[in-house]
C-alpha cells in the first residue's frame, strides 16, 4: 500500500485555472506547476490572471518593499 495516493481528481467545487492550456478546470486536471487555485467558483478561476496582475501591482507599488533608504544605507551617495 501506498504511503500517499495521487490524487487523479479534484473535489467537486474546487476550479483552478490552468497556465498550459488557458482554461478553467473544476478539479486539478494538470500538474500543480501549470494551475493557480484553488477558487472558491468558477467566476474567480476564470479571472485568476486579472487576479494576479492586480497582486503583482499592488506587491510592486508597495511602499515597505521599495524603501530606498534601507537599501542604500549603506552605500556611499558620491558614487551614484
């Protein structure tokens, strides 16, 4: 017997939203590398991208990961 079981087939009402093949999936049809979710329903699996290029402004704009003056605190500001 197997210590862990490979799950084939998702649990009803889990949807993901695969990378490969650009579609909304109930249930994890591909590999864990090529899917964002799980979703909570369909609708937020299929705007998953949308989704993840609003975190990644948010992430990119954020304030505590772009403090200047603890990254160049430092360095000399003659050599800029």
């Amino acid at each position: 017997m197997a210590l862990f079981k490979r799950r084939t087939t998702g649990k009803p009402g889990e949807w993901f939203y695969c990378l490969e093949h650009k579609k909304v999936e109930e249930g994890p049809e591909c590999p864990a590398k090529n899917r964002f979710g799980p979703y909570a329903s369909r609708e937020e699996a299929a705007h998953a991208m949308q989704t993840a290029q609003e975190r990644n402004l948010e992430w990119d704009t954020d304030p505590k990961w772009h403090d200047r003056a603890g990254k160049d605190a430092g360095k000399d500001e003659s050599t800029e």
